[in-house]
C-alpha cells in the first residue's frame, strides 16, 4: 500500500490530469486537493483511479470530499468545506449507467397528462354507474315479465297457462289502482294508504298488485336516471356508443 507521504508529487500530477472532468475533489490534511472523477471506500482507505492505475488514500489523511466547482485548482486549500471529516464515510459517488452517465429519474407527468388521466378517470365511473343501472333495468324487467306473462325477455307471447293468465290480470288492476290513487294525489303501491276523508276512495291493492306497481315504479327510476346519466356523459363528449341497453 502505497503512503501518502510518498506519492504526494504524483497525486499532483494526477489531479491536474483529471481536472477537465472532475466530479469530486479530495482535501488532505496537509492543504493539497485531489480532483478525481470518482472515488469509493474500502475500509479504512479511500480509493479512485490515477495515472497507472488505483490510488489508495488513509482517510486519516483525509480533511474533506466536496463536489468539484469550475474554480477548483490543484494546490489550492479549500476555502469551503462541504462535508466535516466525520461525515465522508456517508459520502458516495453517483451510480453510474451503463454508459457512465448518472441515470436519470422519471419525469412528472405534465399537465396534459394528468388533466388526460382524470377524464378518463371521471369517464370510467361514468361507465360503471350506466352498467350497474343497466343490470338492475334487465333484472327487474326479467321478473316482471315472469310475475305477468310466465316467461322472461321482451317478445311476446301467448298465456299458456293460468299463472300467466293471472298474473297479466294482476298487472292491468295494478295500473289501473295507480292511475285511481295518483289522480286523489294519494301515494302508489306499497305506500298506498286509504284517504281519511274521502267520499269515494279508491279500491285497494292486492299484495301481488302492490308489488308490481312497486316494481314498476324502481323500474321508471333506474330509466330515468340511466339516461341522466348519459346526457351528462354526451355533454361532457364522452363516449356512450357501447352504453346500450337491449
């Protein structure tokens, strides 16, 4: 191992080499500066490349590791230093890339970006609020048809039996009640209460007529505000053309 007392001249010459490219320098105790383009630790010593190979350096000999400035000069004592002699084992050179050059951090995405990131963001709730109303319209048409018609989907069809029969009965009295029970301004359904003073109260519900009408009722609400739902996504030029409903 090479002793700093002994190398000094040569360590002179080294610094002036590396001068043109130098990222750090090293200050010895003694005032002489070493600039070098990077440099490691190894124990005790301070190790970085010089003319003919590697130099090791005591960092007892050590005063200080600082950036290098343009106006570093070789035989020049600091006239700042960055870092005490306590802290230049927590000092390290950057991680280099493949090509020598420090690697360098992902950039913040711009504002387009970010206003592009939250439209698509606000577009996607958007979607999924129509597809949840959508399911909950198939659902209830689905089981409406069954309770009035014994079988499910929009086609028509011919009662077949006295279920069905039945239950088509049940549908037009339960239409009927709410057109009686809307036109005294009386709640529908299973809200529907007798009217306290009333000469000429409507019939009441049958529970099956009930829950249709309450049926019915869910059915207009989720209608409507699905297509609310979409005038806002057209307003806002949003895309709806994958937003249908069978």
């Amino acid at each position: 191992m090479w002793k700093v007392t002994g190398i000094l001249g040569f360590l002179c010459v080294a610094s002036w080499y590396g001068m043109a490219n130098a990222q750090y320098v090293v200050v010895l105790k003694n005032g002489r500066q070493i600039s070098v383009q990077s440099y490691r630790e190894e124990g005790s010593m301070i190790k970085f490349s010089g003319l003919g190979g590697e130099i090791a350096i005591s960092k007892e000999q050590v005063q200080t590791i600082r950036r290098a400035v343009a106006s570093d000069s070789v035989d020049t004592p600091s006239r700042t230093m960055d870092r005490p002699p306590a802290a230049i084992s927590q000092e390290r050179s950057p991680m280099p890339t493949a090509s020598g050059n420090v690697k360098p951090t992902a950039a913040p995405p711009s504002s387009d970006q970010q206003l592009a990131k939250k439209r698509a963001e606000e577009q996607k709730a958007y979607e999924d609020k129509v597809k949840d109303l959508t399911a909950q319209i198939k659902e209830l048409r689905e089981r409406y048809s069954w309770i009035t018609r014994g079988t499910k989907g929009t086609e028509a069809s011919l009662f077949t039996t006295d279920e069905a029969y039945k239950g088509q009965q049940a549908d037009l009295m339960s239409r009927l009640r709410d057109a009686q029970y809307k036109a005294q301004g009386l709640p529908t359904g299973s809200a529907s209460q007798s009217p306290p003073f009333s000469v000429d109260p409507p019939p009441p519900y049958t529970e099956r007529e009930k829950e249709l009408s309450d049926m019915r009722a869910r059915l207009i609400q989720a209608e409507n505000e699905r297509q609310k739902i979409i005038a806002e996504m057209k307003a806002k030029d949003f895309e709806t053309g994958s937003l249908f409903l069978d």
